[in-house]
C-alpha cells in the first residue's frame, strides 16, 4: 500500500479529507484522464492510503459512492443525498469512521431562502447547491463537534455569499466545536471566505496547523502539476476551540494518474478536553 500523507491518527484525533471528487462521467466527450474509468482505481488507492475519520466529498454521484466505499471498507458509512428533488443527482456526503466517530444527528439542506425545500434555488445559482451537515462524538473522548460539508455555486458571487452567510448561522447554531469542509468555488480574498471567517467564527485550518505536510499547492490544479500560489477553492475551516495538529494539500499521482483535477485538502485536528 501506499505510504499516507498523514499517518494514522491517535484515537483522540480527527483526521479530515475535503475532496471534490469530480463527476463520475465516462464516453467520448471526455479526455482520457477526466474520465471516471481511469481515475477511479486511483481514487480508490488514494482513499485507501489516508483512510480519514471524515471524509467530505462533492459532486459525488452514486457510481463514485461504490467506489469510495468499497475502498474504505466495512467499518465506514456515509450520510447525504443528491441534491436533486427525490435525493438524486450529485451530491456533497460525509463519510465517516463509525469505529472512531459515533454520529448523533445530520441533516441535509439547499442553500436557498427556502433550506428545507429540496432542490430549492432562490440566490442567483442555476444549480440546486446544498449542504450536509452532522453532530458527531469522538468515541475515545466522548468529545462532540459538528461537521458541515458543502460545494458553492461556481458562477454566482452573490449565491456564494449568502451560502457562506447561512453556513455561519448553522455553526452558531449548534455552539459545539466545528469544522467546515468544501469545494468553496472561492479564494481567501472573496466574500464568501471572509464571511466563514468573520461572521462565522472560523479560522483556516492551513494557517493555524501546528505543522504543514506540503506547499500550499493550488487546489484546482485541472490535472495538471500542482503550482504554489495557483487558485485555491478547497478549504477545511474549523472554530478556534479546535486544535489544527497538520494540515496539507494532497498532489500525489498514482503510476501518473491524478485522482481528480481538484486535490484533496487533508488536516489533522484534535478537540482539546478543555473545549467540549
């Protein structure tokens, strides 16, 4: 097997992976390296190296689901839907660790003035764009945080803006420890960061780990060799509360094989006793 990036965790310890995954698509159309019939054993080689306690994905469709679970093994489960009306179509799951975390409540909401209307759309995004979230426990500890994973519109600024407002008010909400994971469409200079950020409470997990594993590589690399300083859209943001122990973008290929034309954004994160 592949050496790991992060190796494993002690039991107090969250290891998270934001991962746009890329459709799931196959034919002509596509180039050979974007397409899921060449990427998906690498996919499943890079998931089976890490092996994260939370796992967040998008644009994840069912056919990928098999693979990722297939890869990670029997002690894994996902929650999330497709963000279509009847749960179809891609979605932005969370995949956990069910030896290491113990789930307690999630929930699935568009990001739209109506959040419990699926498939709802009302900000400016032609797409339905959703969020997952979930209240976990960390079994060795007892020690309960919230996870939100989600996938900004990619075309609208303002969509962005007001997800990333409601995002903030379901962290608030909940006042545990947090930590939020995505493909965020957004660089640390637009609004919607700053808004996670500020009103959020959040800081970004790169800036505040105790150590960095790699360059801060670009996350949207389009297969290409990753560039430092290139555009940066995967993010994992976590509340202060939350100790970043290490942080790294994730740029390996597999026998020159990318996983995705995102790379995966990989922490590693303790909730001190003194937090919960």
């Amino acid at each position: 097997m592949t050496q790991p990036l992060l190796d494993a965790p002690a039991p107090a310890d969250i290891h998270v992976i934001s991962f746009n995954i890329r459709r799931a698509m196959d034919g002509p159309l596509h180039r050979p390296r974007d397409r899921w019939s060449v990427r998906a054993p690498v996919v499943a080689s890079l998931l089976r190296s890490e092996r994260p306690t939370i796992l967040g994905l998008q644009e994840a469709l069912p056919r990928a689901m098999d693979v990722v679970m297939n890869a990670l093994g029997p002690t894994y489960r996902f929650i999330g839907r497709g963000r279509g009306r009847a749960g179809a179509g891609e979605g932005v799951p969370l995949v956990y660790d069910a030896e290491r975390l113990r789930l307690h409540a999630w929930d699935q909401r568009s990001l739209s003035a109506h959040p419990h209307r699926a498939a709802s759309r009302s900000w400016g995004n032609v797409i339905p764009r959703i969020l997952v979230w979930a209240e976990f426990s960390v079994r060795s500890t007892n020690t309960r945080f919230l996870a939100v994973n989600t996938h900004l519109d990619h075309l609208s600024p303002g969509s962005r803006r007001h997800s990333a407002e409601a995002i903030a008010g379901v962290v608030a909400s909940t006042g545990l420890p947090a930590l939020v994971m995505g493909d965020l469409n957004a660089g640390p200079r637009s609004r919607a960061v700053r808004t996670l950020l500020t009103r959020g409470g959040l800081v970004d997990s790169w800036r505040s780990a105790d150590r960095r594993l790699t360059p801060l590589w670009g996350s949207l690399s389009g297969y290409r060799r990753p560039r430092v300083a290139a555009r940066r859209v995967d993010w994992i943001l976590a509340t202060p509360d939350v100790r970043v122990r290490a942080a790294a973008m994730n740029a390996r290929s597999f026998e020159g094989v990318r996983p995705s034309d995102h790379l995966p954004a990989q922490a590693l994160l303790r909730i001190d006793e003194e937090t919960r």
